[in-house]
C-alpha cells in the first residue's frame, strides 16, 4: 500500500522527490486510459500526475523549458483528487524504474 509507506516516510522526515515525473512518457503515460479518465477533471493528463504526487506528500520537479508547460505543471492546486482517483493511479506502480536501462 503506496499510503502506508508514505505514512512511514513522514514518522523518519524523509522527504520523497520526483525527478522526472512524467518519466519522459515512457511506456504511455500520457495516453494510458487511467489518466485520462482521471482527467476527467477538466485538466490535463500531466496535472493529474503532478498532482496524484502533491497528494501523496511528494515533492515532484518536472523539467519543461515551454513557458505555457510551465504554467500548466504549476496549475494543479485548484482540484483534489479523490480517493477512487488516487488509488487507480497508484495501482499503475509497476514496482521498477520506468526508464530503460
């Protein structure tokens, strides 16, 4: 259970950091069906991501040098994912790096 080991990060002070968020788009994230219907909220697949972190207590830090991707990654504090969102995101976890190597 993601929750639980964010929960057990929090009692140590361990902050948790996202490099690369979006993975570079490996393995569909941008078209995978789970985002998209979680989008669902009027926001872009990317926001969702970023904000599924947000909520889960991790500092994510995208890389974009397009000054419109930049606002877009900043606008994700005006929606709440709920709990059925969450989950379905965090059941995608496949346990392992998702870039090549």
């Amino acid at each position: 259970m993601l929750f639980l080991r964010f929960s057990i990060i929090y009692v140590f002070y361990i902050q948790m950091e996202a490099w690369a968020p979006f993975a570079e788009g490996c393995n569909g994230l941008f078209t995978d069906e789970v985002f998209i219907q979680v989008a669902k909220h009027g926001k872009t697949v990317a926001q969702v991501n970023l904000r599924w972190y947000y909520q889960c207590g991790i500092v994510a830090i995208p890389r974009s040098s397009q000054k419109a991707r930049i606002v877009e990654n900043l606008n994700i504090f005006d929606f709440r994912l709920d709990y059925e969102d969450m989950r379905a995101i965090e059941k995608l976890d496949l346990n392992r790096t998702q870039f090549p190597e």
